[in-house]
C-alpha cells in the first residue's frame, strides 16, 4: 500500500502559504495525501473563495470544530482529528503555522504519529500572545520542523531543539505571489483602484487590518489604533473581520471619518488593495511579508514580531499601540513613502523544498520520526536512569 500523509490546516493564510504544497503532495502518485480542513474560518470569504482563487483542492475531510473560546475549539480539534486519524491511519500529520488548528497536534502525538510543523521556530518572545504558545508546544513535539530561515533555526537550536530535526526552506509566501501575483502586477494594480472607486474613494489610499487579539479585544489598543487612523491624510479602507466588527459594537468606538469598514474579501482583492495602497496599517505576519515582497510600506501594529525580516529590509515601521506617539508614527511614513527596498524573504522554491522533503521522508529515504529513546535521552539522563536502574 502506499503511504499515506494528512495535512491539517485551518484558516486563511494557511490555504494561501499551503496552496502549492498541497498541489504538488497532490499530484505525486508514490503517495496519497489527505487534506483535512479544521473549521477554524468557516465563512465562505474565510474560506472557500481562497480554494477557489489559488486553485487548490477543496478537503478531503472538515472537522468543523466548535466552540467560541480557545479551550472549547483546541478541545474539539484534538477530538475530533483523533478519529480521524485513527480511521484513516496516515504515517505522517503536516501542519502549518501556529493558530488553534496546530495543537490538533497533540492527536497526532497520543497516537505516535510522526509530527511534521511548516513554519517552526518563529518566535516573538511576546509571551502574551496565544500563537507564541502554540508555536513552542508543536516545535517541542514535531518530528520534523520546516523553519523559513537559519536564524529561526538558530533559535530553535538554542531551545533544545536538535539540529537535525529543523530543515530551513525559505518563506512559502515568495512562492504565492511569484505564481499569481507578479506576472499581473499591473491588473492586480487596476483592479484595486476599481474596487477602491467602487467604495467611493477615488485616488490614493491606505489599507487597514485588525485582527490580532492584543489590539481586537483591549479597548485602549484599539482607540489608539484608530486614532492613528484618523491620523493618515488619505482615506483608509479597512477590511475587518467578524469578530473585529463585533469588538468594535461592544466597546462602541466610533469609526474615523476617513476608514471605510468593510466585509472580508478574497485573496485577489485583497492583493489588489495592497499593490494600489499607498501604506498597509497591519497587525497580520503573512500581511507584512506580502507588502515586503510587493514593494509597498507597512505599518506593524504591534509591540513585538516573529519575522523581524521585514524591519531589516526596511519595508516596514512599527506603531507599538500602547505607547506609540501617533504624529511620530505618521512622519515615519511619509519618510518611508515612496522608497524601494530588495525583500529577504526567498527565492520562490520553499514549496518544492518543502514537498520534496516530505516525499523523502515519507518513501524512506530519510528519517520521518525523529522522536526515538536514543535520541530523545541525552547521555546524562541515560547514566541516571541506569543508575536507579542498577541500584
């Protein structure tokens, strides 16, 4: 029987950095891959119109996981892909990123089968963030880590993560917008300022996005946020999700007169807003790299980040919403505003590298669980062990 291998993903940007992974696991026939969707985004813009546009596979299997807070959806992912897993019995789980969806992991490891993280290592060292959480708990029980970057590898290293289970491929985005993007740069450029015209703004503009937990549901980060809004000459447009739409009703913020609030769009829209924006006020990670590699300014809102590559290319500022002064913020803009940066986030190819390790793995020509006594005891714990033993 061949192989099989399941790849779990479970919002947005998942679809969006997976998509050329899950085309190419897809088409390999020296082994069958089962795609299996979390539920985490369940709405038609959160979900299925970016199956749709990148052309990828729709899921083999939805778990459709429940709950309004994290415990209640952590608890039925693991749940629910427990069965799963035991029905379908792969020898190998892929998950990516460091949402909700990745601590189905955990299913994975009761059942001793092999973990295998895409975008691991990353680290904010923000301890109050959910995802940093996340990221630590997979990193310190995959088999196998797939880390965009040597200096994530390097911090990796020094938690004790052994060498050897962290492979560095480069940041799957570069591949995204090199296939779908680039090549219609200028369309993409004429389609945004049709949608803009079409919100009732004609000429420049910034894009907004709010979704990060530390500024959704502190009120203070977000008046602040809106006042540096408010702040920007030019109109914003600011495609919010739910759950922002509902934070804002409930602390009764008063939207500037200059943001036009709207409904989550779909990946090629959203695109075409980024590429004829002046600036992108965003607390998204995927977000900022995508403006790095696009060639227009980001502004991060946010007080600590897990991919510092932007700020080294000089692409983006930072607006820190509890203590940032907003004029400042602003005047950096318009200093950044116009300039050209080279992006260091890839050559393109971090999804074949990535494919092509798996396929390895999974035929036998590497390692696929890395988790072994031998290897997980270090020979001091081993000698101690004995010793009792002995004794």
């Amino acid at each position: 029987m061949k192989p099989k291998v399941a790849i779990i993903l479970g919002i947005r940007p998942d679809v969006i950095r997976a998509s050329k992974i899950i085309k190419i696991m897809k088409e390999d026939s020296r082994y069958e891959t089962v795609f299996i969707w979390s539920g985490q985004h369940y709405s038609a813009n959160l979900k299925d119109v970016f199956f749709r546009e990148l052309n990828v596979p729709y899921p083999d299997i939805e778990l459709n996981i429940e709950g309004e807070s994290d415990s209640d959806l952590t608890a039925s992912i693991v749940s629910k892909l427990a069965r799963v897993l035991i029905e379908i019995k792969p020898q190998a789980t892929v998950f990516l990123g460091d949402t909700n969806t990745v601590i189905g992991c955990i299913a994975a490891a009761q059942l001793n089968i092999p973990i295998l993280h895409i975008e691991g290592c990353m680290r904010s060292y923000d301890w109050r963030m959910p995802e940093e959480k996340n990221r630590i708990l997979i990193d310190s029980i995959a088999d196998v880590i797939y880390a965009y970057f040597s200096e994530y590898k390097d911090q990796g290293v020094r938690e004790g993560i052994q060498e050897n289970r962290i492979v560095v491929t480069q940041n799957l985005i570069v591949d995204i917008l090199n296939e779908f993007f680039i090549p219609k740069r200028n369309q993409f450029k004429t389609l945004g300022k049709e949608h803009a015209l079409a919100l009732g703004i004609e000429g420049q503009f910034y894009l907004a996005t709010i979704h990060r937990r530390e500024n959704v549901e502190s009120f203070s980060s977000l008046s602040n946020i809106f006042e540096l809004l408010a702040a920007a000459e030019l109109p914003v447009i600011f495609p919010a999700g739910y759950r922002t739409q509902r934070k804002i009703r409930e602390f009764g913020l008063e939207i500037p007169h200059n943001v036009k609030l709207i409904d989550p769009v779909g990946y090629f829209e959203f695109l075409s807003y980024i590429v004829s924006s002046n600036a992108v006020f965003t607390d998204s990670g995927t977000v900022v790299e995508e403006t790095a590699v696009i060639g227009i300014p980001s502004i991060q809102l946010r007080k600590s980040t897990e991919r510092p590559q932007t700020y080294d290319c000089l692409s983006s500022i930072k607006f820190e919403p509890d203590h940032s002064d907003v004029l400042q913020t602003i005047s950096k803009l318009q200093n950044i505003k116009g300039t050209s940066w080279e992006h260091n986030l890839g050559d393109g190819k971090a999804s074949i590298r990535i494919a092509q390790d798996i396929a390895e793995r999974l035929l036998g020509l590497k390692p696929l669980m890395t988790h072994n006594r031998e290897h997980y005891l270090v020979s001091t714990e081993r000698s101690y062990m004995d010793d009792r033993i002995n004794t």
